[in-house]
C-alpha cells in the first residue's frame, strides 16, 4: 500500500491525479443528480466547436459529448502513467528518475490518447444516432447550385448530409461572385433568422457536379 501512494502521489503520476479527482467528482455530480445529464449529449458534439470541444476534435477525439473523451482520457493516462512508474521505479537511480519521468509522461499522453481514440469510435456512432437532425450539420460541407445566379436575394443548393440524403436548401453570398447552375460552393454560415446559408465558390470548381460532403 505505501509503494502504490509513493507511485500514485509521486512525479509524473501526480501530473494525471489532480484531473482524476475533478473527473471522478463530477460523474458524482452527475449520478447524483446535481448535473443535467441530457445536457452532456450536446456538449462538444460539433467538430468546429470552440474551446475544449475543439481542441479534441483536433487530436481526433471529436463526435462525443467533452466530458466523456476528457475523463477517458484522464483515467487511461493516469493508469498507464502508474503503471510505466511502477515498472521503472526499481531500475532508475536518483541521477535518472527526472528523465524517467519526464519519459513516462510522454508514454502515459500517448498511452491516453491512442485509448481514447479507440474508446470514442464506437460512441461516435452512438450519440451520432441519438442526435436530431439539425440545419447547422450542412456548415462546413459542399453544394451544388441548382440555380442560374446567386446573390444576396436568392438562390438555391442542393446539399448531402452525412446520411446521404439530399436536401435544396437556399443559399445566399455576400459578394459578386459567379454562381452558375451545376456549379460547386462551400456553406460557410447558417442565417437562422432567413433561414438561409451563406456560402463562397470553390475556387477551380466548374461544370456540373454531385454534391457530396466534405
């Protein structure tokens, strides 16, 4: 028992055991009912969301709710950085220990990590199908002008959703650019009060085409 408090409170361990604590206190929170926990579903599923949500986007941990990737993350790399630290304690001397906890850290982060990603692949596919459709999932993908102009009055698109359904939808742009029927554009930006999206040309992209997700 005073081996495994040595390791656990001990470099790098310790770097992991304070998120651990605050990670194990909140799904207390959470289970005890002093959390919302319909609200976790929305929380950093957008792959462009700001903040925390977007940062694990960015490593690949995206498509969850933050919470979750997060304390996955925390549990796996303080286990793994535990168990790394147990295994070199008895062959490192005092000259080596800092680069053999400096070298454990690493090995823990990469550890989290590589988990992580694995863990959040299945969950992606569940809170995927769990998620009402919104107008806002278009953002981000390509279309297809399916009519002759396109100004800051009118126009129109068709767009693939990640299901494959196909959805007209109307679109508009700021500038002068030439929109021509069969022509690709990029939806940047939903208008929720004209119920339109804002959209830009592709640069190079002409002629007739399918519209398909990015």
């Amino acid at each position: 028992m005073q081996e495994f408090l040595s390791t656990a409170f001990g470099f790098p361990t310790v770097v992991f055991g304070v998120p651990l604590v605050l990670v194990v206190g909140f799904w207390l929170v959470v289970a005890l009912g002093g959390t919302d926990a319909d609200a976790l579903e929305t929380d950093a599923l957008e792959t462009d969301a700001a903040g925390l949500g977007g940062l694990l986007s960015s490593l690949g941990l995206g498509g969850i709710p933050a919470t979750i990737s997060a304390s996955v993350f925390v549990a796996l790399s303080w286990f793994a950085s535990l168990a790394a630290s147990s295994l070199v304690d008895g062959i490192t001397t005092d000259a080596t220990k800092i680069a053999a906890g400096v070298g454990t850290l690493v090995v823990a982060v990469l550890v989290g990590w590589l988990g992580t990603v694995l863990a959040v692949r299945p969950l992606r596919r569940v809170f995927a199908e769990g998620r009402p459709a919104s107008r806002a999932d278009f953002v981000g993908r390509v279309c297809v002008i399916r009519t002759g102009r396109v100004d800051v009055d009118f126009g129109q698109a068709e767009v693939t959703a990640a299901d494959g359904s196909t959805a007209i939808v109307q679109v508009r742009q700021t500038g002068a650019d030439s929109f021509a029927a069969g022509s690709l554009a990029a939806i940047y930006s939903y208008d929720e009060d004209g119920e339109f999206f804002w959209i830009v040309p592709i640069t190079g992209a002409g002629g007739a085409a399918k519209a398909h997700p990015v």
